[in-house]
C-alpha cells in the first residue's frame, strides 16, 4: 500500500488562481500601460505615447497616481477565473500522463498548454473584457468614459447594457492568445526548469523558479503579443452608426500592420513584457511556494 498523499483535485485551481492573484497585485500598472499603448494610434501612424515611460508618465500627470491601478478590481476577478482555471487544467493533466514520476515530453507539455490555455481564457472572458474598458477609460473624454465603479458593476452593466453574450466579446482572439500563451508559457517553464536541473547548477529553489520563469516569460511575449492586440482592440472597440470598428482577429492585424506599420504588432512590447516577465516569474514563484506549503502542512 502507497503511503502517498493524493492531492485533492481542487488544490491545483486553488493554488494557481491564488499564485495569478497575488502577482498581480505587483504588476499591475504596467498592464494599465500596455492596454493604453495598445489601443492608442488607431488607424494612424501618428503616435499617442512614444515609450512606455511617456505613457506612464501622461497617466500620472493627467490622472494621479491612483489610475495605475484602475481596473485593479478587474485584474484580481481575471486572475481569479482565468488563471484559476488555466493552471489547474494545466497542473491538474500534466499529473495525469506523467508515469512513474517522469514528466511528460515537450510535445505533450505544449498540447496541455493549449488545452489549458483554451479553457481559461473562456471561463476567463468576461473578466478580461472588464479589464481592458476599466484600464483603458482613462484616454477617453469624459463624455464617453463608461466610469464602471468596479469589475462587478462592470459585468453587471455590460450584460444590462449589451446583452450577457456581450460578456464574451473578443472571446475567440482571446482563447487564440492564451493558447498560445500557455502552449509557450507553461511548456517552456517546465522544460527551462527541467534543463537547468540537469545543468548541475541549479537545484530545487526559487533562483531556480526565477530563471526559468524569465527564460518563458521573454518567449512568451514575442509569440503572443500580435495575438494580444487584436484581443485589446475588439474588446474596448465601440460600434459607430451600427458598424463595430474591427470584424475579427484578421482584421484588426490586416489594419495595423496596413496603417501603422508591421512593427505595431509589437507595441507595447516594453510594458507588456515589464508585466508578463515579472507576473510569471511572481506566479511561478507563488505557485511553488504554495504548493510547498500544502505538503508541509498535508
């Protein structure tokens, strides 16, 4: 008879939402940036923010320093659901086809991403939707902020105001994004993790949840960031005499790269990986030491 412990299914979605939570907390602001800058210069090649600093620093000058964190209600109820949802899938099937202790291949790590990517980022739309019009109100005239108090009164507003499958606009550029953020994200960690183990240099610690967390976060930026913008643009976009601005994905990049040049597929790079680096680092670490936690406490 196994004296192993069987980890309740519940503890990898309650272990993964709390590690997204507590990062974001820390990074916050600069996804306030990067949302600006993303939805900032449309149609144009005229630039509203130059730098990441610049933007950061019109926000602080026009708004105090408080609007860094608007939305911040939005973020916590994302991580909450998105994340949630994408590490427990992601933990919970990783656990499953490993045998006999042996992680599964990359191969496998990657498909379990996008399964996990998949599921989270559904479950996960409506709170992201809320996030996007909550850090982006700020750009726009008084007269046309939506002012949602919080990410409650938001979903709330927007089932009222637009109908609840509103809740879920965006959602397929949203899901493409978080498949690929997964696939990359959650199967480069691992195998960065794995690598560096059978360095000889590094052992079982946070120097090493640190490294491996940066090595995924960077590969992760470059592969999802075009995926991101388009997800950005459609869920804060306005419908202007019955016609919304962008009919889907292809578009919306179709007319960056048309009017705003190929490189805007990457703006925001500065501010989106400034909160991607840290928060998989933050994450990665959180979940770690969590997980250690549960078994001393097991």
């Amino acid at each position: 008879m196994s004296d192993k412990k069987v980890v309740p299914k519940y503890v990898p979605f309650v272990v993964g939402g709390s590690a997204g939570m507590m990062a974001t907390c820390f990074v916050h602001p600069m996804d306030v940036v990067k949302n600006r800058m993303q939805v900032s210069g449309i149609g144009s090649k005229v630039k509203e923010y130059k730098t990441s600093f610049h933007a950061a620093g019109g926000i602080l000058r026009n708004e105090g320093v408080t609007a860094l964190y608007s939305g911040l209600s939005a973020g916590l109820l994302r991580q909450a659901t998105y994340t949630t949802a994408r590490l427990g899938v992601f933990n919970g099937l990783t656990e499953r086809v490993s045998k006999d202790g042996a992680p599964p291949s990359f191969g496998v790590k990657v498909l379990i991403g996008l399964c996990a990517g998949a599921v989270g980022a559904f479950v996960g739309t409506p709170a992201d939707l809320t996030l996007i019009r909550m850090t982006t109100d700020g750009r726009l005239p008084p007269a046309e902020r939506r002012n949602y108090s919080n990410a409650l009164t938001a979903l709330a507003r927007i089932a009222k105001e637009e109908g609840i499958l509103a809740l879920w606009k965006g959602a397929v550029p949203t899901m493409g994004r978080a498949m690929v953020v997964n696939a990359v994200q959650l199967s480069t960690y691992q195998q960065a993790k794995q690598q560096l183990l059978t360095s000889g240099y590094f052992e079982e610690n946070i120097k090493l949840h640190f490294c491996a967390s940066m090595i995924s976060g960077l590969a992760t930026t470059i592969a999802s960031m075009p995926l991101d913008i388009a997800k950005t643009r459609i869920q804060n976009m306005k419908v202007v005499e019955g016609k919304p601005q962008f009919t889907g994905t292809i578009d919306v990049l179709s007319k960056v790269v048309r009017h705003e040049g190929v490189f805007a597929l990457w703006k925001g790079f500065t501010p989106y990986y400034a909160r991607l680096g840290p928060h998989t680092v933050l994450t990665f670490i959180f979940m770690e030491q969590l997980n250690q936690l549960y078994k001393s406490l097991a």
